[in-house]
C-alpha cells in the first residue's frame, strides 16, 4: 500500500511540475505582427499554449526541396 502512494505522490507531482508556456504576440510600429518568447516592448499580448491532447490527426511533412546554389 505503501509503494502504491508513493507512485501516487510522484505522478502529482510531476504534473504539477509542468511548466506553461507564454508565447508573446506583438505589433510592430510599422504593424507586423511577430511572435516571441520575451515580452513585447511595445503593443502585445501574450498567448498561453497548453499541452497537447494527443489525439489531432497526422499531418504529413512535404519532402524538402532542392535549393539553387546550395
């Protein structure tokens, strides 16, 4: 029994150790708009992106393309 709280314990805690992500969303002077993983210093507005649920569908990558002069 007591192993079985310990594991208990230790799955809590690691999902409480889970860090949120910020990603900032920020408007330029000339209005493009960039994202960043510091805050912006102008307008902005930051984006909380949580973990994945795991169950969005495959995407397949196109394969890469040869480029001129490489």
């Amino acid at each position: 029994m007591s192993c079985l709280k310990t594991v208990i314990c230790a799955a809590a805690l690691l999902a409480l150790c889970v860090p949120a992500m910020a990603i900032n969303k920020c408007t330029g002077a000339d209005g493009q708009t960039t994202f960043q993983d510091a805050p912006c210093a102008g307008k902005g507005e930051a984006i909380k992106v949580r973990p994945g649920s795991g169950n969005a569908p495959a995407v397949a990558m196109p394969a890469p393309t040869a480029q001129a002069g490489a």
